[in-house]
C-alpha cells in the first residue's frame, strides 16, 4: 500500500455523511449494542476484579503497534476525496497484547477501528483519525476521559470502552456521539457530565458499574439508558430526560419507584426485574407515566408474589401491553377496568358518608 493510500483524505460529503448501509453492517447491531452483557451474566467480584488486573499489569510486557501487526488488519478499501485515488478506512487490531498505538495516528483516513482486548490506556494516538465514525476499545486499560482526544472526533458516531477502568465520566465530549457503552468500568457517580458537548447522545450503556444513583444523567436528547447490575437505591433527576423511551435498572437495590417522573414524557419501556420492591403502593410512582408507557418487568421483586398483582399493576396502568414480558390479554383488561371502577365506587361511597 503506497503512502498515498495511507494518507488519502475523504470527500466533504464523506467526511460529514452518516454511515451508509453497507458501513452500518460493519458496526455492531443496536441490538447487539445493548446486549453486550446477556441478561444471565453477572459483573465479575470487585475482588477478583482487582487482583486480576494486577496479575495482568504484573505480566504486561511492551508492544507497541508495527506495520506488520498492522497492515494484515487493513480493509474495506474507499476512494479518496480527490476521486483518483483509495484508502483503507477499517482497522482491526484485536486481541494483539499493543500497549502503544502510536503508528495508527499515521492512517488519517480510518472510519472505522477496533482495539479491543489489547493493554492501551492512552488514546492519544487517534486525535489525528479526525474521519473515525465507529470506535471499540473494550477490555484495555484506560482509566478516564480527562487529556484524551475524543472531543476532538467530531464525526465519531458509537463509542465503546467497556471493561475498562474508568471511574467517572469527566472529560467526556462528543458532538457527533450517538451511542456509548461503558458496561464493567468501576464508574461509582455520574458527575461532570458535559451534556452540551453530548448533544446527540441517544444510548448510553452503563450496566455493570458501582453507581448508587441515577442522579447527574442530564442528557436532554437521550432515548435509551441502561443501568442494570448496579448498587442503585435511589432514583434522582430522571425527570431531565424527557425523550427517554427505554429504562433499564434490572438487578440493583430499589425499594420504591420514587424518582419515575411525570417528566418523562416518552416513556415506553421500564425494567426493573431483579430489585427489592415489595409493597403495591410503589406502583403509585407510575401513573405519571401510564400514557406511554407499554412494557413494565417487575419480576424477581417481592412485589409480583402480592395477591392480584397483574390486576393491580393494570388498574393503574391501563394502556400497558405487556407485564413481565407476557402480553396483556383483553380479559386481564376487561377484569383491571372492572377492579378499578370498584375501587373509585368505594372512594366515592366513603367521601360521601365522611
């Protein structure tokens, strides 16, 4: 590949276009995304997290990134921007133990690259890969977003650092970002989020972390949240993220739902399998959202073993389509209806004899 290849530059059209079809299949899935943890998979004990990671610091030796290593994962070949010429723009360099990728800096025209699996903590290196639309660095070593250059990525589209060591989102930017994962990082407090250089964030991944609250996820345009395998108890400052139409919290410590605000407007989906809810009075936090939202998980909570749980859950959410997963059938609604007229003929016979 001559240097000309190497350092071909992409058309203005190409440089600010989305991903085509075709690159769209080289990225990950949207479900695929958020599915990088099964819902059967558990976070890794933080014990044997640590002693892991020492263990491998311990036996780390230097590697920095080479031609040879390099070259053999080059593909999906492009024209350049002056029509005349091509470049490689997608790199793969899994799984090859790299500690410095400095050499990557010198294929400007990168859109698409994977490091994942290696023992990189700096990513200094990608600040001149200014066309990147689609980057994956799980299981390396970076610790934060502070003095990296992914602010400076303006057309980088998907992100994912998942199994990493970052412990806060400071520093983070992205203009352009549309989705991040960040699953297994020891990320205890959302704090310092930059959310007006975050504009266009819409999934943010953030399962399997050591966060205790939701409070600091102020993200105006974000759409999908997932927060599962986490230590929440508290639910603080939902009602910013009024376009949120998926909620996932499977498997923390909630006893309530206070904190579901009316706010969100676009509510659809709410998962909370797996949390320690147990009276049916928490349900009350939902009627706020019970125009839009469609799917409600609350199993594996004390709550579901309640006499006439679906009835219950139904009376107040009348337009739900399905309950743990199971679809609402015409009956349960009929019967749900027929509870709740019951239950305000009551109220009503009470304040009058009061």
């Amino acid at each position: 590949m001559s240097e000309g290849e190497e350092a071909g530059a992409l058309s203005e059209g190409e440089e600010a276009g989305a991903l085509s079809e075709g690159e769209e299949a080289t990225a990950l899935s949207e479900g695929e995304e958020v599915a990088a943890l099964s819902e059967g998979e558990e976070v890794a004990n933080e014990d044997g997290q640590e002693e892991n990671m020492s263990e491998k610091e311990d036996q780390i030796e230097p590697c920095p990134l080479t031609k040879e290593i390099l070259i053999p994962g080059l593909s999906l070949l492009c024209r350049t921007g002056n029509g005349l010429a091509h470049a490689f723009v997608k790199l793969q360099l899994e799984n090859r133990r790299l500690t410095d990728m400095a050499l990557v800096s010198s294929f400007v025209h990168l859109r698409f690259l994977d490091v994942s699996s290696n023992h990189l903590s700096d990513l200094s290196p990608l600040a001149a890969l200014t066309q990147l639309l689609w980057l994956k660095g799980d299981g390396n070593m970076v610790a934060g977003f502070r003095g990296q250059p992914l602010g400076q990525l303006t057309y980088l589209q998907w992100l994912s650092l998942a199994l990493n060591r970052i412990k806060d989102l400071e520093g983070l930017e992205g203009l352009g970002l549309e989705s991040l994962n960040l699953i297994g990082n020891g990320i205890q407090r959302v704090s310092g989020l930059r959310y007006h250089h975050l504009t266009n964030l819409v999934t943010l991944e953030l399962r399997g972390n050591k966060l205790e609250t939701t409070d600091g996820i102020y993200l105006p345009n974000l759409r999908r949240l997932y927060l599962a395998q986490n230590t929440i108890k508290r639910l603080e400052g939902l009602g910013k993220l009024e376009r949120l139409t998926t909620l996932h919290l499977r498997d923390n410590q909630l006893e309530t739902l206070d904190g579901i605000s009316p706010n969100m407007k676009a509510l659809q989906y709410l998962n909370i399998r797996g949390n320690l809810v147990s009276a049916q009075r928490a349900l009350r936090s939902l009627v706020g959202v019970s125009r839009t939202l469609r799917a409600l998980v609350l199993a594996e909570n004390p709550l579901v073993e309640t006499e006439d749980y679906r009835l219950c859950v139904l009376s107040r959410l009348p337009l739900l389509e399905r309950l743990d997963k199971e679809p609402i059938s015409p009956e349960e609604k009929s019967e749900a209806q027929e509870k709740l007229r019951e239950f305000n003929d009551e109220v009503s016979v009470g304040a009058e004899e009061y």
